[in-house]
C-alpha cells in the first residue's frame, strides 16, 4: 500500500524574552493523539533533519506488543526514494520494548545520550506521538541500558505521552524553535560574500547564535555560494553578553583554512550573527579558548569584530 505523506514542522511560543513566534499543535489533525482517520500517523524525520513530516500507516493488528513492534519496524524503514529518514541514526538501536498497564517502556543503546540537542528532541517527539495513538497506551519511558534517559539538560526524561511535548500555556518543553534567517557565504571567487535566507528549526535550549555558526559549518543551500569553513570545524561555545557573541571553535578554524580572502570566514561569522540578532554588536572569536592568536595573516582575534556589510553583494537567495 503506498504511503500518504503529510509535511508536519514543530513550532513554538518562546519566551517573552525572545522574539514572538506563532506556536501550533504538536500533533496532526484526527482522533486520539493524531490518529488518522484511514490508520495511524508514523513520524519521521525530514531530509533537512530539523523537522517531523508524518506518514499515513493503516493500523496494525495483534496484542499490544505486536502493534509496537509494528510501528518500532515501519519507524526503521524507509523507502529509497522516500524524501525523509528515520528518527534515530544508525548507532542509536532499541534493545528492548516492554509494556505495562499502559506504559511503554524503550529501552536503547548508549548511542541515544551523544545525539544533538535537537535530533533528541525531534526523535523523542517523534517516537512517543506515534505510539501514544495504541488505544493500549498511555504513556512512554525511555531508558538507556535500563537506567532513566536523560535530555540534553541533565533533567530525567519520565513518563511521556502527547501533552508532554505541549503545555498549557502553549510553550513547548524542549521546544524546537522555528525563525528566519540570512546567512552570508562566499562567492565563488571568494573575495566576497553572497547572502542566503533561510526558514530554519533549532533547539531552543542554545542560542540563535549558534544555532547559526552551526549552519555556517554545514555550509550553503544555494547553487554558486561556496562554504567558507571547514565542514568538520567544531563549536565548543557560543555565549553572548552586553552586545557581544562570544564564539569559541577548536583549532581546525585556524590551522584548516579554505581557500578564500582572509577576511570570508571571520565576517561570514559575524555579518551571519548580526544580521539576525538585534542585541549583537561585535562578535569575539576564540581558538580552544584563546583569543590571543592571529587568523591567516592579519586577523587578529583579540579583539571584537563589528560586522562589514561592504563585503556582502547585495542580490539574495532563499532557500527553505
């Protein structure tokens, strides 16, 4: 039977603190939880891998335990044409499934604890909302090599059904925050920079800015941007204080540079966190925390950067 699949994004209110975003339901139209009318709604991973899309299955048959084992497995697969990818990579595996009085128990490998903040997220979203729609069940736990699994906080996951990811007054736990944004790459000379835009989802339990610098390293969406780090450059912190980001790379940023102007990767950093965060005015950059060191031949990284924008060439180019 061929699967009908339905685009589904997580968005969220997030804090007065933070700019105003319209937040919706975690869950898909139907019956309980998100039940389909023609079956249940199996989550999936997008191909960007910062979003859920859903996939129409008919409801399994058999004890509970048959039906769990169904969705573990349609969860697993993914037809290779298919334009989204299972909730957990390869090194995250489901040892055991056990169900009692209506609790679900997941029990997975140690790979579940070195998932990023926001594919845990997503993956842990994704797997209680599709079995909580089991009449037979009410609640889900994880666990990691039989003890409580924990979110990237530290903070004890517990019992997990659909409200979990919601609460009432609309702020999502762990939400994943959805914004727009302009990132800057180089062109393919490389002596300046192209503008990208982009509708992006991120964890809000880090910041914007890094939630950028992370994107910066993955590199650009658009035909004729070239990147301008490395893609294996590594963030050890992004804070920001008083108008300044504080932006801390391990040493690939320095001692792996691409072949473009000097001045690329420093200001695709900086005009990239400026442009879309209004309290940031300078950006300081540190190499395994030390900011007494000089990028390339003439970019001393002791002291702030203020973005240039002269750099930047004034066409832009979306993606989404």
């Amino acid at each position: 039977m061929r699967r009908e699949r339905k685009g589904f994004r997580l968005l969220a209110l997030i804090s007065a603190a933070a700019v105003t975003l319209t937040a919706c339901s975690f869950g898909a139209p139907g019956g309980k939880d998100g039940k389909s009318e023609s079956g249940l709604l199996v989550y999936y991973l997008n191909r960007e891998g910062d979003g859920l899309v859903t996939v129409s299955e008919p409801a399994p048959d058999g004890s509970v335990a048959d039906q769990v084992d169904h969705l573990i497995a349609a969860m697993q697969t993914v037809p290779k044409e298919a334009d989204y990818q299972v909730l957990l990579p390869d090194n995250v595996t489901l040892q055991k499934s056990e169900v009692s009085g209506g609790l679900l128990t997941l029990d997975f490998s140690k790979g579940y604890e070195k998932l990023s903040s926001t594919r845990e997220v997503l993956a842990r979203a994704g797997v209680v909302r599709t079995m909580v729609q089991l009449d037979s069940i009410d609640g889900v736990q994880f666990t990691v090599d039989g003890a409580d699994a924990k979110a990237a906080d530290g903070k004890t996951l517990g019992v997990m059904n659909a409200d979990t990811f919601v609460e009432d007054s609309g702020k999502m736990i762990n939400a994943i925050t959805h914004t727009s944004i302009d990132l800057f790459f180089a062109s393919k000379d490389g002596e300046t920079l192209n503008r990208e835009s982009r509708s992006i989802y991120y964890s809000a339990s880090k910041p914007l800015e890094w939630a950028i610098v992370e994107r910066i390293i993955a590199g650009p969406k658009v035909e004729g941007n070239d990147p301008t780090v490395p893609s294996n450059l590594q963030i050890i912190s992004v804070t920001s204080s008083n108008g300044i980001c504080y932006v801390n790379l391990n040493d690939t940023f320095i001692s792996s540079p691409l072949s473009v102007d000097e001045k690329i990767p420093i200001y695709s950093i900086v005009d990239s966190i400026c442009e879309n965060c209004r309290d940031i005015h300078e950006v300081q950059f540190a190499i395994d925390g030390d900011s007494n060191l000089t990028f390339r031949q003439t970019m001393k990284l002791g002291k702030p950067f203020k973005p240039d924008m002269s750099l930047v060439n004034d066409s832009i180019e979306s993606t989404d």
